[in-house]
C-alpha cells in the first residue's frame, strides 16, 4: 500500500512543471516548457480556488485554444537565482482579451496584482505598447509563483502564447515593434491615398474596393492589438468589441468584391461569382450577429468566411489557364494573401504554433500583397489597352475571324451537349454510358504500362426506407447531396458515376488495393458525419463499399465490377455500413 502512495506521488511529481529560471538577459524566452493550463468552464472560480485545481502542463507548440467562453488560468512558477533583484516582464502576443488579471505570489503571500483586458483600460497616460505586457519584480534567489486569468465577456479567441524579457531588452524591442508598426501603417495608408485619387479620377469600382480593403487592414492592425483600444476607441465597450470583428470583416468583404470586379466573374464563370457572394453572405450575416450581440455565430461566420482566401489563387491561375490573362498577376499577388491568411486562421484554430515571427511575417504579408495588388492594377489597364489594340487590328484585318470563332462556338456547344449525354441528370455526374466508355480506357492503360487501378462500389443503405418515409424528392436530395459531397473528396483523375438507383461507381488510376480500401473508408466516414437536411428532417444515411483491384491477367470491367459488386453484398449482408476489399 505504502509503495503504491510513493509511486502515485513520484507520478505527480513528475507532472510538476518545473521552476524557471530568470536570467537577466531575456530576450523574449517561450515560456511554453514550463507554462501550465486550466480552464474553467464554470467562469467563477477564484483565485483562492483555482490554487486547489489540477493545472495541465502546456505540453505541445499549440498555444491557441480557439473560440472559447471559458475562463483560461495560466500558472507559471520562476526562480531568480541571482544575487539581486530582478524586474523583469511578461508579454503576451495576442491582445483581444476582455479581462486580464494577474496574481504574483512569494510563499503563498501576494506580493501584487493586477487587472488588464479591453474591458479595464487604464484612464492614466500609458508608455505606447501594442501589447499587453506585466511587470514583476522578484528578490534575489527567490521563487514566485504567477497566475494570469484571460477571458471574454461571452466567447473569443484564447491564445496562451507568452514570452518572458528583462526591462532592457523589452523596451529596445517595444520600440523597434513601434517603429516598424508605424512604417506598415504608414505605407498601408500611402497606398490607401493612392488608390483612393485613382477612384476618383476613373470613376472605377476596381480601385474603390481596392480601397475599402487597404482600410479594413489598417483598421485590423490597429485593432488587433491593444493599440485602438487603448489608445484610440478606449471609451467605448461597443467599440472595443466589435472593431476588429468589422475590420476582419470588412477587409474579407472588400477583398471578395474585388475579386469579383477585378476578374469579372459575373462574366467569366458563373459558378466562381456565386461562390464569392455566398462568402461575401456569410461576411454580412456575421456582422449583424455583432450587431446583435450574437458573438459565436458571429465570430463563427467571418471567420469561415476568412478561409474562403485559400482559394482564391487557384480561381485566378483557373481564369488565367482559361486565357484570362488579366488573372496572372492577380494570381501572384493573391497567393501572398492566401498564405497569410491561411496561416493566421489556422493559428487562431489551433493547428498551428504561434511564434512572433510568424506575427510579423502576417504583417508583411498584408504590405507584400498591398504592393503587389497596385502593380497588377497597372498591368490590368495595359492588358486591356493591348487587348483592344490587338482586337481592333484583328477586325480591320481578317472578317473571316468572326466566322471562325462562330464555328468554335457551334463546336463547344457540340461538345456540351455531347457531355450532357454522359451526365446523370439527377446528380450532373458521369452515367453508366460515360463510365464504361472512360474506365476501358484506364484499364486498358493500367494493363498497358501495368500501374495499378482499383475500383470502389457504393450502395446508400436502405434507401427505399428513405423513399417509403420521406418521398422520392427526399430520396432525390440525398442522392444528390450525398454525390456532391463524394465529387468534393475525389482526385481530378478519378472517375465518379451514378450506375444505378442508389448505387455508385468510383474508377481509382494509380491506387492498389490497400490505397483504395483507406480512401474507401475515409468516404464511408464521412458520410456518416454529414447529416442531410430535407426541409425540416435531418437525415444521417450510412453507406455499404465494396473495393476490388483490378488484375490485368484475367480482369475485364465487367469482372472487375463484379467481384467489387460481391464485396459491397458482403457488407449489405453482414450489417452495412461497412468497407469490404476483395483481392481476386
């Protein structure tokens, strides 16, 4: 028994993060090895309390939590081994916090405390600094243990992320920060003024949008940070909340319609347009649950609405591939966007580590992207001054050109309608026709230059009780619901097919058995998580797979089907929901 207590007890120790060690040369140290974490979702634990609770060592890069109504308390136990006092600083990245508190203690005696946060603004004059940052004094050879306690009003951001500096070095940081924030600003609002003549000079919608983007920047960097509300909007709650919500927002918004203006989707292609509108939707449908004060699903929306910039690269090298020349530089310059924000959204979910150098690099970025933009706006109008050059010389020379591209047109509609004949009505993806057109193709290259090929068989379980229950529109929507989603997660290379009521065929170039039976259940998964709604029904459908590969010695499609075919009854026939491979 008495063994059991001590090896229990050493466990614990263990734990224990260790003290750390003040130097007095610190030069913004992670205190990430030896910070620990509580939260608390009840919000009304004191510090009396909280001293009594389990704290969980930080144990990983990931210091932010996400979107989170708890209250976050912070532990951190230091030592000043040093013969003399030492004054010394913590400094957080991340500044949108409502309420900061902080309590330093020697041997369980306060030595001092502090509250902070957008919600406590100091009404003194303040040394500039657009971070939160506390000051501690600790004796020689001392240990003091620190707790810090972050939280929002309703819901926000939780990010941890703090390092440790000594006076000196923290005020030569400050400054060079100071200065180098003023610089961005500073060429954020020159491009600002820039753009903003052109629009007024042109009479563009390009360059207005252009503008309305660089300000809801130069707004985010303002009130990312503590420097609008402390020092700027520091009078108002109502301000203080929603600034950066608004600037995030309007920057998304102002960034999409430029897209759209700049690439003229609404002439281009149809279904990008729609694409950046339901974005730009859910932008506004966030900033009126600010309004509001519906937080989560404000917060939620924009910054959903935020990952629609991954994609923006790939929409503008399609247009540009398509031979919309006007795309290329947009392309560049939108990829510069799309990795900083990218990474700036995935740091807020959790899935990246947070660093000051990546701060900066996001900084950069926004500066990168802003100088990038006004020279594609300048390659734009050239473009199109060549373009009509090169048009106008076009008609002067050859009418027969007219004829030309008539006949190209009456020869893509051909090849439309042609494609519409291989198309499931229902679901717009490929037939049974197109699928065994295009997979003979594909067997006959696999046995070719013998690469693997595997084909995967889907049956959506008990569908005729979805029929029965809910009517065959509801059967419709699931079909097509359930095919949208399944084209979402497949390779370009892949082909998709309806070959039957509620059956599904997915032919897989280059993937064996093994890589077929993984992608298989990565579908089968999938589909059980994604509810359907129907009207007012949600809907979880599971599915039954079969996966077969293909053998070029003796295999032909209709074998190959089979034996898939065979697979897929097994799973039907031993309780669905299920992936089944079979090897020969």
């Amino acid at each position: 028994m008495n063994f059991k207590i001590l090896l229990l007890l050493l466990i614990h120790l263990t734990l224990i993060a260790d003290f750390f060690e003040l130097q007095d040369d610190m030069k913004g140290t992670s205190s990430i090895n030896v910070m620990e974490i509580y939260e608390d979702t009840t919000r009304k634990i004191t510090i009396d309390q909280v001293k009594k609770q389990a704290f969980k060592i930080q144990d990983s890069d990931i210091t932010n939590h996400g979107l989170s109504s708890s209250a976050w308390w912070i532990k951190l136990q230091v030592h000043n081994p040093k013969s003399q006092n030492l004054t010394w600083s913590i400094k957080f990245i991340f500044g949108l916090f409502d309420h900061m508190q902080m309590w330093q203690f020697s041997n369980d005696q306060l030595l001092s405390h502090s509250l902070k946060g957008d919600h406590h603004i100091d009404p003194k004059i303040t040394p500039f600094n657009e971070r939160t940052v506390f000051t501690f004094n600790t004796d020689s050879n001392a240990k003091n243990t620190i707790y810090f306690r972050i939280s929002h009003n309703k819901i926000g951001f939780i990010e941890t992320f703090n390092s440790l500096w000594t006076q000196n070095h923290l005020d030569t940081y400050s400054q060079t920060a100071a200065l180098i924030t003023t610089a961005i600003l500073a060429s954020l609002f020159v491009l600002f003024f820039y753009n903003l003549f052109i629009f007024f000079i042109l009479k563009s919608k390009i360059y207005f949008w252009y503008s309305v983007y660089l300000i809801g920047i130069i707004i985010g960097i303002v009130s990312f940070n503590t420097i609008g509300a402390h020092y700027i909007w520091r009078e108002s709650i109502f301000l203080i909340d929603n600034i950066p919500i608004v600037a995030f927002a309007l920057a998304n918004i102002s960034f999409m319609m430029f897209t759209r203006v700049f690439l003229e989707t609404n002439k281009q292609v149809k279904w990008i347009d729609k694409f950046i509108l339901f974005f730009i939707s859910l932008e506004i449908l966030g900033l009126f649950f600010a309004i509001i004060d519906v937080r989560f699903l404000a917060l939620k929306l924009i910054y959903l609405g935020g990952f629609s910039f991954f994609f923006f690269p790939f929409i503008g090298l399609y247009l540009w591939k398509k031979g919309f020349l006007i795309a290329r530089g947009y392309t560049l310059a939108s990829t510069i966007l799309s990795i900083t924000m990218t990474i700036g959204l995935l740091r807020m979910s959790g899935y990246v580590y947070t660093d000051e150098w990546l701060f900066w690099l996001s900084r950069s970025g926004f500066i990168i992207e802003g100088i990038l933009l006004s020279i594609v706006l300048a390659d734009r109008i050239n473009i199109i001054q060549n373009s009509y050059n090169k048009t106008q010389n076009e008609l002067t020379s050859n009418l027969g050109s007219e004829v030309k591209k008539r006949t190209i047109e009456l020869e893509k509609a051909k090849k439309i309608a042609e494609n519409l004949a291989r198309k499931d009505m229902l679901t717009e993806i490929w037939n049974r026709r197109a699928f065994s057109e295009m997979s003979e193709e594909l067997l006959q290259d696999s046995k070719r230059h013998d690469i693997p090929l595997s084909l995967i068989m889907i049956d959506i379980d008990k569908f005729k009780t979805i029929n029965d229950n809910y009517g065959h529109k509801a059967g419709d929507i699931v079909l097509k619901s359930f095919s949208k989603n399944l084209s979402l997660q497949i390779r370009d290379s892949d082909i998709l097919s309806r070959i039957g009521g509620e059956e599904f065929v997915i032919v897989l170039p280059h993937s064996n058995l093994a890589d077929a039976t993984k992608k298989a259940e990565h579908f089968r998964l999938d589909t059980e998580t994604k509810p359907i709604d129907i009207k007012d029904t949600i809907l979880n459908i599971t599915i039954s797979i079969g996966v077969a590969q293909f053998n070029p010695k003796y295999d032909s499609l209709d074998t190959l089907l089979a034996r898939a075919d065979k697979a897929m009854y097994y799973v039907k026939s031993h309780g669905r929901n299920c992936v089944y491979s079979i090897d020969s």
